[in-house]
C-alpha cells in the first residue's frame, strides 16, 4: 500500500498559525495501515496540536473525522457538511487524498500532514519498505517477482553492478542488493535463463510521470 | 576493424595490451591533463580518462579526451549511465568521434550517493549493458535507439565494457560479461585484481563460456603504494578483495611504494600466463609517474608502433 | 501550595492492590494530608489497554503528570501488555518533547500486588516533582467541539 509519515509537529504547527478552528481528517485505508492518518493518529495528533496551542495562549478547536477514504469524491463528500464552519482542513490522507479535498472544495484550505514517501511492503509490525513505483510495465515476470526499478538504486535493467557485495548494495548496509535477490530466485526456481537475454532500454516516458500525470480509461466502465 | 584505434590494432595483431587511466582535474585546468599525458606517453596502448568518477565532478571525459588527443596520445573515454539520459549519451558519442576518439567503455558510474553532489537526480535512463547495445548500433546500423533515425557519417567506435571478478554473485559475473559481449562489447577491463585465486577461478568460467575468443580481456590491476593504501582498499573499497598476505607482505616492506611496484610486476607476470588474458589494463591512480617504470620491469617496453 | 493533579492508571492485577493496601496502612506524608492529595485512579484490566492517546488526553484535560501502574515485566497475565503500554508511554514522551512540554510529567512504575509501599514512594516522589514543575501550561479546560 501507500506509506507514508506524519510531518514533523512544528511544520504542522507553523501551517495551522493563521488559524482557530480546523478539521483534522485521517483516512481508513493506507495510512491507517502506516500507523500514521489513521483514526487512532488522528486522536493523538488532535491532543498534541491543541496542547501545543494551549501553552501559546491561542486555544486551536479541532473536529476530527476519518472516512473510509478520501482518494474518491463520494467519500470526500462525507466531510461536506462540516468543511463550511472551519478554517481550514489538515488531512492526513496521503497526497492523493490531499488533491481530491482540494478539487472538491475549491474554497476550503486543504493542508498535508503527512509525507507520502513510497508503496511497498509491511516487512514487521512498524517496519515498511519501498516495493513499486509505478512504473506502468511491469518486468516482474522476468525477475523472479524482485523489482530492480524500486529496489536497485540505480534501476538496472541487467544488474547487478560491481558494487554489489556479499548481497548488499554498496551504498546502504541495510539494503539488499536487488540483483542478488533477483538471481537468488531464479536459481531457486529453475529461471535463470532469463538472465541470458538483455531486457531493453526501458520506456521511461509511459513508465513514469516523465510525460506528465498518467491516465487509465475503462470506456466500458463510464456510467 | 571495427574503428581502427590504436587499442584495436594493437589487440588485433595479437600483441599484448597495456592501457591506463587518468582522471581529468576538479575545474579547468589543462596542465592538469598536460603533466599526466606527458609521464604516459609511449609508455600504454591508450589511455582511459574517467568520467566523473566515484561521481566526483571532473572535467568532462569527452573535453579531456580531446585535449590528450592534442597532447599526442590515444585516449579511451568512459561514458556512465548516471548523469546523461540517452539523448545526452548519442549527442556526446556523435561529439566525441568528430573530435576523433575511438575508444569508449560504457560503465554504470558510481552511485552519486560517493561524491560531492548527493542531491543529485539519478539518471540511469540507460544500464552499461543497453549502452554497450545502443554504441553497437550507432555503429554498425548507422542509427539511434530506436533503429528509426539514420546517423550522418560513422560512428567508429571499439567498444568496452567493465566486468568484476570480485563481486558478488560471482557465479553470474561470467554471465553478466557474457550478456555483455552479446550486446556489442570488444574489449573488457576488469577492476583490480589482488585475489589471483578468484580472479583464474573467474576466467575458467569466461573460457567456459567462450568470452576469451569474442572479447579482449584485459586484466585491471592498481599498485599498492603503501600498507596504509593497502589497508583502506580492502576495508573501504567495495567489490576490491585484497588477500592478508598481500597486506602483510606491505606492512613489513621497509619502503613500501618499493613493494607495491614488486607486487605489482610480480602480478602482470602471473597475468600474462594466463590464457584469454590479452593484456594489462594499469590504474595508477595518483601515481602516472611510476607507470613508464612498472611498464619497464614488467618487460612491457616498447609498446607497438603500428600504422 | 500547588497541588498538582495526578492521574494513575492502575492495572487490575498489581496497581489497583498496591494502591488499596497503601490506603489501608495510610503510608506516605502524601497520603497522610489524604484531602489534599490530587489522585485520580483509573482502574484497566491490564496496563496494555492504556492507549498512547489516553495519555496526552489526560494531559490536555487538566492532569499534571500521568502515572501507568503495571505488572513486572515477566508477570503480565496477558503476556506482553506491560511491554506494549512501555512503548506508548515512551512515544508519548516524544510526542510531549516535540511540543515542549516536560517529558517527565509521565511515568511507567512496575510494581506486584503486594506492594502497597513502593505505590506510596511512587505517587510521593511524582509529587515533588511535579511541584517543581510547576503546573500544566498545555492543559485546556474548555472541551472540543464535534468530537466523534
């Protein structure tokens, strides 16, 4: 899913200055899943953000909500009934929720208070790490279900390179190198074959955001 | 031929290679190129200039390149995959042979992470292997990536690769160079060479495969300048194995740049026997003025004078 | 004199004990001056149900200093709760620094059932302390409005 992390408190707290009355909105998917915009994040981030206030001497009043998501206009509509008696909306959704309050409430402030960093993979209990980028043509096929576009840091297509070490990348202890892990699973699965054939020169322009932001259209699917 | 460079004659004839490296200066500096070229010359086949390595920023490869060309040496330029896109690696490949280089070796690059830019965008459009393809192409198609557009005038390229016989998995180091000469590679510099064991064990495997008779292998090795250099290598270095013995055999020296030049001969010897190794490629970094002398004891002078 | 008010989560099975037998042997100068000691006991049955939000709400409605009285950390009769309310409670901590508001004002103590002395030294020394501190500056005594 989508990972993301709050903000550090003082930028939240500098973004919410001109402000006395705000709604602090989480969201019941991903970030709730990162411990980080969920319901319960929402209730300690509500506390601090008023304590914090409260020592300046400017008392800051917080309605908090948390719908199911807020990625689609439906569930954005939930908040519609309060967003006209606030300030301004902190959300905690990730910058996809963000956008989606943004278009639906023109003339509400909709603020970030998290980072959206990365997808990727619940390894341990409050541990997560970068899996996929939406890179639009996935070769996971060919690299034994491994991604070197998300994993390999930098994004060989016929790794490994010589920095590649006893399975680590040469520039974090921490990380695995991909290729490593990529040809550890196509030995193990009879595929190292596929090692043989070159995978080409990659289409950054549909396989990213280099040309802008990507659509999918299901003419079947429009009402 | 397939570019007719001084590196590719000398390799076709059958004579043994001896090639090595400079790095450009840290600003504009042409004096910098200048004292280097002039402790080389006539002593190496060609000379490899780096391109930002350990992503150091240096004056370009391809400027550089064409001062030692001036300077009255044949250089090998490197081109890596992390600063340029493709647009910016054709451009500079159409540059660089109008301005007369012949040789390049296509390398990944360093993580920029190691220098002194670590904000950087990461480029990587391309991987070594795709470029050693694309450089391929552009020579013997006459076209870009893509095989639509046509090419004005030849790109007369030899075409080299790097290959590390110590890194890791090592079982697919031979594959991986081998996938690399199916790309269009002619020629291999390996990263320096310490381990003599893994090094044979690792050209057992090209030999296997049938890469000693498709691609010019040629041996890197770095000298050790002192017990300190040695030290730091093994334990900083990534993908560089140095043995203890080889380090003990430093620590005791009494000079030890003296040593490090007596390894080093020693090595090159060792090297020659070896078979599908066709030469020496000598990264002196720091040190070009020891080359003519290494290249002297090891028996390498005078270097082929072809036409 | 600042009396500063303190709420203590007691576990059923160590805190709520200790804290009954240190009231019937009337122990600690604290608990001797009984009318004028600010002590709201808040029974859990295991100190694992104390959420990390529990902790700054009590905060932010008036509390001085928060007190977690748990089992020992091999005794918890549902095997890792102590361990999990220590980790909220160091996590409120951070959460207090970052706002500037004393990380000393919450506390974990582990203590058995029978141990009707050491809650006495305990809620006496946080006291003290908290006298020292002086008074919460981040509390609110209006409450929000709209909460779900």
């Amino acid at each position: 899913m989508i990972k993301a992390e709050q903000k550090p408190i003082d930028e939240l707290i500098s973004y919410l200055e001109p402000y006395n009355k705000i709604l602090l909105s989480g969201c019941g998917a991903c970030v709730t899943v990162c411990h980080c915009g969920g319901e319960k994040e929402v209730a300690l981030l509500a506390s601090s953000l008023k304590m914090a206030r409260n020592s300046g001497g400017k008392k800051l009043e917080i309605i908090e909500r948390t719908p199911a998501r807020q990625c689609e206009p439906e569930f954005a509509m939930e908040l519609a009934e309060i967003i006209g008696s606030v300030d301004a909306v902190l959300s905690l959704s990730c910058g996809v929720g963000v956008q989606t309050l943004a278009r639906q409430f023109k003339s509400t402030v909709i603020m970030p208070g998290v980072n959206t960093v990365f997808m990727g993979e619940t390894i341990a209990h409050g541990l997560w790490e970068e899996r996929c980028q939406a890179c639009g043509n996935c070769i996971l096929e060919k690299t034994g279900g491994v991604c070197p576009v998300a994993r390999c840091a930098k994004q060989l297509m016929n790794g490994p390179c010589g920095g590649s070490s006893q399975g680590i990348c040469e520039i974090k202890r921490e990380t695995d190198c991909a290729w490593q892990l990529i040809y550890d699973r196509l030995k193990a699965l009879g595929q190292l074959a596929k090692l043989s054939e070159m995978i080409p020169a990659k289409n950054w322009g549909t396989e990213s955001r280099d040309k802008g932001p990507r659509r999918i259209i299901r003419e079947d699917l429009k009402i | 031929m397939k570019a007719g460079s001084n590196l590719e004659k000398v390799l076709s004839a059958g004579h043994f290679a001896l090639t090595s490296e400079l790095g450009p200066p840290k600003g504009n500096d042409v004096g910098v190129i200048q004292k280097k070229v002039d402790f080389l010359r006539g002593n190496v086949d060609a000379v490899n200039v780096t391109d930002n390595q350990t992503a150091i920023v240096r004056m370009s490869s391809i400027a550089a390149c064409s001062f030692v060309i001036k300077m009255g040496m044949e250089p090998v330029m490197q081109m890596v995959c992390r600063d340029r896109n493709r647009i910016a690696m054709q451009s500079d490949i159409f540059g660089a042979t109008a301005l007369g280089i012949r040789n390049i070796i296509c390398l990944t690059g360093d993580h920029h992470m190691f220098g002194n830019q670590v904000n950087a965008k990461n480029v990587h459009d391309l991987d070594s292997v795709q470029l050693i393809d694309m450089v391929r192409n552009m020579r013997d198609n006459h076209t870009l990536l893509g095989g639509e557009d046509k090419i004005e005038g030849d790109i007369d390229m030899f075409i080299g690769g790097a290959a590390n016989p110590f890194a890791d998995p090592f079982e697919f180091r031979a594959l991986r160079a081998a996938k690399k000469a199916a790309a269009g590679m002619d020629f291999i510099q390996t990263q320096c060479i310490y381990d003599m064991n893994r090094f044979r064990e690792w050209m057992k495997m090209m030999r296997d495969l049938g890469v000693h008779e498709k691609v010019h292998i040629l041996a890197g090795i770095t000298p050790m300048k002192s017990a300190g250099m040695a030290r730091y290598m093994a334990k900083n270095v990534s993908g560089i194995i140095i043995p203890d013995a080889l380090i003990d055999r430093m620590s005791k020296a009494q000079k030890g740049a003296d040593e490090g030049i007596k390894i080093c001969v020693e090595q090159i010897q060792e090297l020659r026997e070896i078979e599908g190794v066709h030469g020496i490629h000598l990264m002196a970094i720091e040190w070009e003025h020891m080359v003519g002398r290494i290249a002297e004891e090891a028996g390498l002078l005078p270097r082929p004078q072809l036409a | 004199m600042f009396n500063p008010k303190i709420v203590a989560f007691c576990c059923e099975q160590s805190g709520i004990p200790a804290a009954e037998m240190s009231r019937a042997m009337q122990l600690g100068p604290a608990l001797k001056s009984a009318p004028s000691l600010n002590l709201d006991i808040r029974p859990v049955p295991c100190a694992g149900r104390v959420e990390t939000v529990h902790l700054l709400t009590a905060l932010e409605q008036g509390a001085d200093g928060v007190l977690i009285f748990a089992c020992h950390e091999e005794n918890c009769q549902y095997r890792r709760g102590n361990i999990r309310a220590k980790s909220r409670l160091l996590y409120a901590k951070t959460l207090l620094e970052r706002i500037g508001m004393e990380k000393e004002r919450l506390e974990i103590c582990n203590l058995a059932t029978n141990s009707g002395v050491k809650f006495s030294e305990v809620v006496t020394e946080k006291v003290e302390q908290l006298r020292k501190l002086g008074p919460n500056k981040f509390s609110q005594l209006s409450s929000e409005v709209g909460k779900e």
